[in-house]
C-alpha cells in the first residue's frame, strides 16, 4: 500500500476523480471548451465552435501545434494546455 504523503499516490487520485467527474462533460478554459472523451484524451473547441481540435497532453490536431513542434519539440499549444489543466485539477465542471 502506498504511502498517503506519496505524490505519486496523490496524482493518481487526481486523476480518477477527474475521470469519474469530467469525462462527458464541458470544461471552459478561457475561450477553450474541453470535453475529456477519456481521462488521457480530448476534443477542444473554440468557444466560437469554429474547430474541434482532438489534444492530449502531449499532442494536438492543430496547426499551431503541428507546425511548432517541428521548430521546438518542446512546444504546447494552447488546447494542450488546456487538456493539461483540466488533467492537473485546475479547472473542473462547473456546478449545475
């Protein structure tokens, strides 16, 4: 059994509460709508619903994404940073 002070036991635990209430669900990240189709994986949208762009935290279907990490394999869009936040806890559903 892990150790309750372990960060690795915490994150774990983040990330199931964040699967049980946020999968299905829209997220708002600023001008992002994020919809956790799985605790790893996202669609984002722009609030305008112009794209609909499939994140995760590593990668993006955008071009900004796409053309970036040629230049910088570091490089997050902004939709993975979104995905990032709702993944980390930061932003959850807002209550009904």
């Amino acid at each position: 059994m892990p150790d309750v002070n372990d960060s690795q036991f915490k994150i774990r635990k983040v990330k199931s509460a964040m699967s049980v209430n946020a999968v299905k669900k829209p997220i708002f990240v600023g001008e992002l709508v994020v919809y956790m189709d799985t605790p790893e994986e996202a669609r984002v949208i722009e609030i305008d619903c112009r794209y609909e762009l499939n994140t995760t935290a590593n990668s993006c279907t955008c071009c900004t994404y796409r053309f970036g990490s040629r230049r910088d394999p570091k490089f997050q869009c902004r939709h993975m940073a979104a995905v990032r936040k709702v993944m980390n806890g930061e932003v959850t559903v807002e209550s009904e």
